[in-house]
C-alpha cells in the first residue's frame, strides 16, 4: 500500500514538472511576439546600447586591462596618426573607443597611462 501511494505521489510530480516545462517552451522570446529585440541587445531599434554583457569603464593609470582587450586586433600601430607618443620597449597603445587609448604594459596588462580625445 505505501510504495503504491509513493509511486502514485511521485508519478504525480513527474506528470507536473513535465507540464510546466513544457508550458514554459512553448512561450515565444520576447523579439518573436512582434515586440522587436529587447532594449539591451542594440540593432536597428536601440542602435546607440552597447552590446550584452558590455559595460563602459573609466580606465585609469595603475589598472589592468584584461587579457582579451590586450589582443593585437586593438593595438594601435600608426602613432603619428593618432598623435600619440612612441611607445616604450615592452608597452603598446590599446584603442578602446574612437576617443580613448591605453598605454598597456604588454606583459602584466597594467595601464601606464590613458587618453581620451
């Protein structure tokens, strides 16, 4: 009597849980109810929002920078163009927006020095 009450309870349950789960599938994303994408993911409809997971820092001198912002796609190779200064043996400027650039230690990722123009 009891494992059969237990089976019942727990077969109850499975038959629930399956339900919600399968309720909450079948629920469309917010973009496919014609509502457009939400106002965190940028696009057409919010162009000026940063990417997801992007927030803005205010880097300063003694920072370091993380290693995939270290990546040689944002190095800065042209320092006559930007009006920046020649770089020190071991060190490279990092462009992080149109008006800001890092003097990146290269081995630590530590900021020697930040501009913005």
């Amino acid at each position: 009597m009891k494992t059969g009450r237990l089976l019942g309870i727990a077969l109850g349950a499975a038959v629930t849980l399956v339900a919600a789960t399968a309720t909450a599938w079948a629920d469309p994303p917010h973009h496919a109810r014609g509502n457009g994408p939400p106002p965190h993911a940028g696009g057409p409809h919010n162009r000026d929002a940063p990417p997801p997971g992007w927030q803005k820092k205010a880097w300063r001198r003694g920072d370091r920078l993380p290693w995939a912002e270290v990546d040689r796609r944002y190095w800065v190779d042209d320092y006559a163009h930007y009006r920046l200064r020649d770089p020190g043996r071991g060190q490279r400027w990092v462009r992080q927006s149109d008006t800001e650039y890092l003097l990146v230690e290269i081995a630590t990722g530590v900021i020697i020095d930040a501009l913005r123009r």
